[in-house]
C-alpha cells in the first residue's frame, strides 16, 4: 500500500469541526482520545486506540458475530476441522479472498501472520504462547498442507475450542505477508513499517496516522467482507471529553467516545443525539492482600465485605448509570456469566459475620488510584465500610505508584479494575481463579490466595471441548470465588459514548476491540 501523506482536505476537516455545520455525508467523523496509540500492527498494538480499529483494518480466520460474541464465524476461513489428536485443526481458507494490496490470501500468510506474533514477543503475544509456542518453535506448529489450506497445532493441554477463541484475537488477525515483507527493515518482520500503516484484508485501510492529532481509515472495496457504506471514517483527538460532548452535540461529529456520567447528563434530551450506554466488559473490585493481617486473610472477613459494598447505590445514585451492579468475575456477555446478584448492602448482617468471627475493630488501609472513578467508588466504600464498624484508611495515588505497591505484595487492600485479553472465559479465569505460583503474578497471586484445586479445575476448563462442560466449570469457579476469596466484586462498567440519532448501522461489542464501521450510514 501507498504511504500517504495527510491531505489538506483530510487535515482541514480534522481542525476546522467548530466552522461545520454538519460531517461530510461520505465520512464518520469520531471525537475521541488517540493519545495512547503506540502501533497500529496488530502483533503489537494492544491499547485502546488501536484494537478498536483493528477490525477495521484486519480480519482473521474467524470472528466473533458482532451481534452475537460467543458465536464464532467463519471470516478469513471458510471451513475447520479439529484434529483426532485433539491437539489440531485445518482450516480451509476462503477462494477469492484477497488483501488490500490485491494480494490472494495464501496459506504462508497465515503461517507469517502467526509466527510473527511469537517471534516480535510484544505484549499482546502472551495470548498465543499459551499455547506452548515460542520463538524457537513455533514454525513446526503452522504448516501448509495445499494451496487452500494449512494446519496449526500445539502442545499445550489446551482444547481445538480453546484456540479457536484465541485465533479470533485481534493479535491473530492475518497479514500480508508480501506486503510486509517488502516492508521489513533488519529483522523487524515489518513492525517498524506496519506501526503507521496497515497490510490487511479488513473493509478499511489505513490511510493516515499522525500521533495525538487523528487517523483516517479510507475504504477498502475489496474486502472479503465487502465494501464499506461509507467511504471515509476520520478519527479527531480531542482528549477533553467535555469538548468531545459540545462537538457531537452541534453535529460536528457523528461519534463521541469515552464519555462520562456529567456529559452524558448534559446530552439528555438534546436534538439529534443518542447517548448510550453500552455493556463493556470492565470489572471493578476490591481485592485484599490475604497475608497482610489475620483479618484480611480470614473468610469470616470476606464474607462480611460482601455485604459492606453497597453495589446498587455507587451504580445508580454515585456514578449515574455508569456501572452496572455485577459480582461475578465473568462480565455479562461472556460464555458462562454468572447472573445472579446473591450480595447486597446490608452493615447489620456484617457486623453479625464479624461478631461471629470474634473480629473486632476491624482496620485496613485502601490503596486507590487517584482519578475518577476510581477514588470516588473508594470514597463511597469507605462510609459504606464505616455503617458496619469497619474502618478504612484511603492511600490515594498515581496508577503506576499502585500498581508497583500491588506487584510487590506490599498493601493490604486495592479498589481496582480488570479487563479481557480476549474473547474466552479463560482470559478472567487465569486472574482471579489461577495462582500456579510458577512466577506467573495473576491476581490471586498478587492477593496471596493460594488455590490448588481452583488451579486444577481452571487448567481443566481449557482443556474441555465440550461448549456445556466448559461453562459448567466456569459457572463453578465464579461461583466459588464469589463465594469466598480475597475478591469483592462489585461492578461492571458501561461504555459511555453518543452518537447523532441520523446514524444507522454502528455496532459495538462488550470487548475494547469490538467496533464496527463497515455497516455505518447516515
């Protein structure tokens, strides 16, 4: 693909949204923040900016239905097979199918799309190596069997449907390997190049990436998935969010990202706006360090925190809708989420736990980032915690400064947040439910909750291929960690963003990644 160079139309139109009086009819316009984008390359790009345009520019061998995340559909593949050895599968790649170089989709690059990910080792590579792959050897997992088809085993004691949700990652989305290649400065495999610029067969390309002002992704006709309906989709940074609010609101832009519970309150009811609140797959919990004191290492104490959190009254009254009330470490909208709700605010019955437990004054000190919302849900625990004779002392501080204090086991309780990897029950299970203590610092680790059969039963989950066994252990492992563990979970987050009510055809999933532009008019 062609380097472009911004245009001046593509520049005006980016800094001139006060002087329009409406988006141009072929283009979405979208007011977000872009300031955390580091790599447009899917083997590296990993924060918010970038996986969300991911499936713009990319397609893998199969996707999750946009309308319908558990479903897995046949994308860049046209058919599978798993493998008698349950440590296999073939895919059959789609006829026709080409990159927006007009490159035909071959089996090498599925083997270089794969191979690369393992070999550059960036962050969003972990999702793979579970499968036992590493820069060493993973070429002898991913083979060519014929022109249409090739075969990727593993050696992990993980199930065909296990890996199928890890290959719908965005981190497996698949190049073109000629494209990139071309591209490959030393031994790069095209990071350097596939930063700023995109190789793929998704229904957009990347067009134009200039860091903390805007990305422009132009149509890709074609696209496997067929043309797009709208020709141009131009992405603004505009990190205040108040400012994102008054520009969707005047119709300079057709999309407002990342909004919050203020600016949501202040577009209610204005013409031509749509606020919505979208499920997303954050959760927000209390996690206390079990081997900081006896109390907080002791169930009695777990169990009465569980109803010393008052979940409906931080989602409605504190955070306006913001959140959702969820106590389970599945999000709603994952296979196997738990829906029930067993816990509310309730001090008297704590203070009976407590009693109970022979726990008297009770104490403990609540590291807590300190941004929105983040400090305010501490806040809210901390009165919440008082009502049932529990004191907590707030440690406000920058997230890095928490997190180090977390890492290093030297803390005693965190109010904290957790988000997917990918798209797989697993990605939750291996944090909260999984303390292998093998160096691997998932969340139980870092709450000092050693859990041998909880290991077992996670390690078990990934390597069930049978889709009701599978949400039989995971709805088993919440219900357990729900029950008793250093977790208090509490909240499930809401994507707050805005869109103008002449939008039709704008989808968005429970998963950062899980935008679509493709089907969007207006």
């Amino acid at each position: 693909m062609k380097a472009f160079a911004p245009t001046l139309m593509f520049l005006a139109m980016a800094g001139s949204f006060n002087l329009q009086a409406a988006t141009p009819a072929n283009t979405l316009v979208i007011a977000q923040s872009i300031d955390d984008a580091i790599s447009f390359d899917p083997a590296q790009g990993f924060e918010l900016t970038t996986v969300q345009a991911l499936n713009s520019l990319y397609q893998r061998l199969l996707q999750s239905d946009p309308r319908n995340p558990v479903d897995l559909k046949p994308t860049l593949a046209e058919k599978w097979q798993a493998g008698s050895d349950n440590r296999s599968l073939t895919f059959t790649l789609r006829p026709e199918a080409k990159f927006s170089s007009g490159n035909p989709l071959r089996p090498e690059d599925v083997i270089f799309s794969l191979s690369r990910v393992v070999k550059l080792n960036l962050e969003p590579s972990f999702i793979l190596t579970q499968l036992g792959w590493n820069g060493q050897n993973v070429d002898q997992f991913l083979s060519k069997v014929d022109e249409r088809t090739v075969k990727i085993s593993w050696r992990a004691e993980v199930s065909p449907a296990f890996v199928l949700s890890l290959l719908s990652a965005p981190v497996s989305s698949i190049v073109d390997a000629r494209q990139v290649q071309a591209h490959q400065q030393g031994n790069d495999l095209g990071n350097q190049w596939l930063s700023s610029h995109s190789a793929g067969s998704g229904p957009y390309q990347l067009r134009t990436y200039v860091p903390h002002e805007v990305v422009v992704l132009e149509a890709n006709p074609g696209s496997p998935e067929g043309a797009p309906k709208l020709k141009t989709v131009l992405i603004k940074n505009v990190p205040d969010a108040a400012a994102r609010r008054l520009l969707i609101e005047q119709g300079d832009a057709d999309i407002a990202r990342n909004l919050g519970a203020d600016q949501m309150a202040a577009l209610k009811d204005k013409p031509g706006v749509k606020p919505l609140a979208i499920p997303y797959a954050s959760l927000y919990f209390l996690q206390f360090n079990a081997k900081a004191s006896p109390a907080l290492g002791n169930p009695a104490f777990w169990e009465a925190a569980r109803w010393l959190f008052d979940y409906q009254g931080i989602a409605d009254d504190l955070l306006k809708g913001q959140f959702q009330n969820h106590q389970a470490f599945l999000p709603d909208g994952y296979l196997g989420a738990l829906q029930q709700r067993p816990y509310r605010f309730d001090p008297q019955r704590a203070k009976q736990i407590l009693a109970k437990a022979g726990l008297n004054n009770v104490s403990f000190k609540l590291d807590v980032n300190n941004q929105p919302p983040y400090l305010d849900i501490a806040q809210a625990l901390q009165a919440s915690f008082a009502q049932g004779g529990v004191k907590v002392e707030l440690v406000p501080g920058i997230s890095s400064q928490v997190s180090t204090k977390v890492k290093s086991l030297n803390y005693d309780a965190t109010l904290t947040s957790w988000g997917p990897d990918y798209f797989d029950p697993n990605t939750n299970a291996a944090a909260f439910a999984y303390n292998p203590q093998d160096g691997s610092k998932t969340l139980a680790w870092r709450a000092n909750w050693h859990i041998p059969a909880l290991n077992a039963l996670t390690l078990a989950a990934t390597a069930e291929n049978d889709t009701a066994k599978r949400v039989a252990d995971y709805q088993q492992l919440q219900r357990q960690v729900q029950q008793s563990s250093p977790f208090v979970i509490g909240l499930q987050a809401r994507s707050l963003i805005a869109v103008r009510d002449n939008l039709k055809g704008y989808v968005q999933g429970i998963n950062p990644d899980m935008v679509f532009y493709s089907q969007v008019t207006k």
